[in-house]
C-alpha cells in the first residue's frame, strides 16, 4: 500500500478516490494534483509505478499544507475565536452549530442527540387487551 503524506492509501480505488483519504485533499484537489502530474484518474493506486508515488509524494508536500499542520491551524484558529470572544467562538465552546443553521429543529447531531419536544421519542401507547 502506498504511504503519501503519512498516510496509507487504498490499493484497491481509483487514485483520484485514494487521495482523498489524506486530510485536506478533496475531490476538486485531487484532479487539480493528478493534472499536473499528469497520472491518469482511473488507475487504481496499486498500479502506480514507484516514480509516481514520490512524484506525488514530492508534489503534495511542498505545494500543501495537509494532515497535521492543516489540523494545527484549523485548532489554532477556533482557539482565536474563542479567545477573542467572537460569536463563532462562543458557538464551539457551547457546542452548537457554527455557520447558521437553524437550532430549533435538525442540530441534533451536534447536540448530543438531545430530545427536548413532547412528542419525539416517546414510547408507543399500550394497544388495549
């Protein structure tokens, strides 16, 4: 299995898909990096030579910020929202949606699935004997 950026990719998918297993690597980056390499799309990440993994490799690397140093600046940016008391950051430190979704339906995945209305969850009634 080819390792690029610290990560081992699938050998059985396209490497157009396989790339997308790297953090920060899309669908859209994906094309734009195998374009320049010109690698073609559909061969499957088994079939790449040795000369195209450290191309691709190299390519990534250098003209990327993936993986660990992309999470670290995610990490330190909603540390500045939250330090700076913006109302982003105030959204993760309380755990609820940031980029203004509506909270009082369909959020519950970010809540916890918390269930506060009378009717969601309830057991059905006994059916009468």
């Amino acid at each position: 299995m080819p390792r690029i950026a610290g990560v081992t990719i699938p050998e059985n998918k396209r490497i157009e898909i396989a790339l997308t297993y790297i953090y920060g690597i899309g669908r859209v980056l994906s094309k734009k990096i195998l374009d320049e390499l010109k690698i073609d799309f559909n061969k499957r990440a088994s079939t790449l030579t040795a000369k195209e993994v450290n191309d691709l490799k190299d390519y990534i690397e250098k003209n990327y910020k993936i993986e660990g140093d992309l999470r670290r600046q995610v990490m330190i940016n909603v540390k500045r929202l939250k330090d700076i008391g913006a109302w982003r950051g105030l959204r993760h430190i309380k755990g609820l949606p940031v980029r203004g979704q509506r909270t009082k339906t369909n959020n519950r995945t970010v809540r916890g699935n918390v269930r506060k209305t009378m009717g969601s969850g309830r057991k059905p009634t006994a059916t009468p004997t």
